[in-house]
C-alpha cells in the first residue's frame, strides 16, 4: 500500500496563509530560532521543528476555545 500525501502540507484556508506564516515566525523565534522563514528546515532536528509546530498548535486551540 502507497502513501498518498497529495492533501498534506495544502492550506485549507488560503487567507490564512499570511497569519499562519507570521505565527510561525513568531513561535520560531521565542523558542530561539531566528530568520525561521530563510532556514533549511532539513538541518533543523525534529525536536526544533516540532516545537515550532506543536505551540502553533496549542497556541491556534486556545485562541479556539476562548472564541478569538
């Protein structure tokens, strides 16, 4: 069995694209990862992409459920 991946890493919402990335960057940046947007996210270890990627997270559920 193949994996298809064709819906991954695609923007449900393309007007959020902008926010997304400035939330990214943001997040990058206080877990101390500067010029986040120019890096090789390949010579990043898991543990720092998954930082990034897990407070975006927690970050976009708080925002949910206080009704932002």
């Amino acid at each position: 069995m193949t994996s298809n991946n064709s819906g991954r890493n695609r923007t449900l919402v393309p007007e959020a694209k902008e926010g997304l990335n400035r939330l990214k960057t943001e997040v990058a940046s206080e877990v101390g990862l500067t010029n986040y947007e120019n890096l090789d996210k390949g010579n990043l270890s898991s543990r720092q992409n998954g930082s990034v990627g897990g407070e975006m997270v927690k970050r976009m559920v708080e925002s949910y459920e206080k009704g932002i």
